[in-house]
C-alpha cells in the first residue's frame, strides 16, 4: 500500500466530495490541493468547510481573521496555509510589512492586532488555559469575550486545515507559488 494520499479531482473524489469540489472550484477557478487531498475523506472535507464558514461568519474583521490564520500557519508549520493566507491579505491591500512580520513570527506595529496575535500563541501554547494578563491585555486592545471565543472556533477550523495540509504534503498551487514560505528552525 502506498502511503501518498491522492490528489483528487472531481471524477475521482468520493462521491460524497464531489459537490464540495465542485463549489471550491466555482469561487478559486480551480480545486486547491488541499481540498483534492482532504477529498479521500468527505467527512473531513465537509467538516473543515462548514467551520471555515462559519469562522467567517465571527465577529472578527477579515483582518483579524487572517492574522489569527497567519499566527496559527506558522506556528504549526503549514507552509500551504501560510502561502495562501499571505496571498489573501496581499490581494485584500494588507500593509506589507504586516505580512513580513506574521511570516517571520514577529511582533505587530497595530496593537489591537499584536494582541490577536498574542492571545492566539496564548490560546495555542496553554492548551486553552490563557494567562489572565494576557486575557486582560487582549480586552484592553478592544476584544470581547465573544472574539476570545471566536479564537477557540478558529483554532479547531484551521487544526483540521493545518494538520491535514502537512499530513498529506499539500504542495502549494501555482496562484500561491510568489508566496512560498518555509519555516525556519
């Protein structure tokens, strides 16, 4: 038995994949390699798109949406994700340097945004428990506990995106080649 996953198109996903596919494909004009990889398990791949729907459907702006995606992308290592969520905020006229510094892991200019980024690690490193400073600082920055919520929604959405990402080897598709990331060690 091999051990690759297939990529699969619509012809050969399982049927129960096929309208998913076919829907991704409607609004990105082709079907990325992790929704053909993540297709062998319709499950999965119906899981991870009614999450995604309805993360994007929070409180949260785009923006701090796509830095939460960003801090969680590098921080796991998901070289599709953090390609893909860095060509999204470069098409949506994020500032650069913003990029730069979600890609490199580094600290935010925008403080409201640097305790997205803050709270998330947080949220991540703790298992779920955050330290009250912490909480406190991402309030302070204008959150609600609803965002911290929020936050916990997307951390379940994008473990699905991330883990299936690295576990299949999704290579990053050509719309997404100008921003190719490695993580460095």
């Amino acid at each position: 038995m091999t051990t690759e996953f297939t990529r699969h198109d619509v012809s050969s996903a399982p049927e129960a994949a096929r309208p998913i596919m076919d829907n991704t494909a409607k609004g990105f004009g082709f079907v990325p390699a992790p929704v053909a990889l993540m297709a062998e398990s319709p499950e999965l791949l119906e899981g991870f798109m009614t999450g995604n729907g309805l993360f994007n459907k929070t409180t949260l702006s785009q923006l701090e949406r796509e830095v939460f995606i960003l801090t969680m992308a590098t921080t796991v290592e998901c070289h599709y994700c953090v390609a893909m969520h860095s060509s999204i905020l470069t098409r949506s006229k994020a500032d650069q340097s913003l990029i730069e510094a979600l890609r490199a892991r580094k600290p935010l200019d925008d403080p409201k945004l640097e305790a997205m980024r803050v709270f998330t690690l947080a949220v991540m490193e703790g298992h779920g428990h955050v330290e009250p400073e912490v909480k406190e600082a991402f309030f302070n920055a204008g959150y609600t506990k609803r965002n911290a919520l929020e936050v916990v929604l997307g951390l379940g959405v994008y473990t699905i995106s991330t883990y299936a990402n690295r576990m299949t080897d999704a290579p990053v598709d050509e719309p997404f080649k100008a921003f190719e990331w490695h993580a460095e060690h």
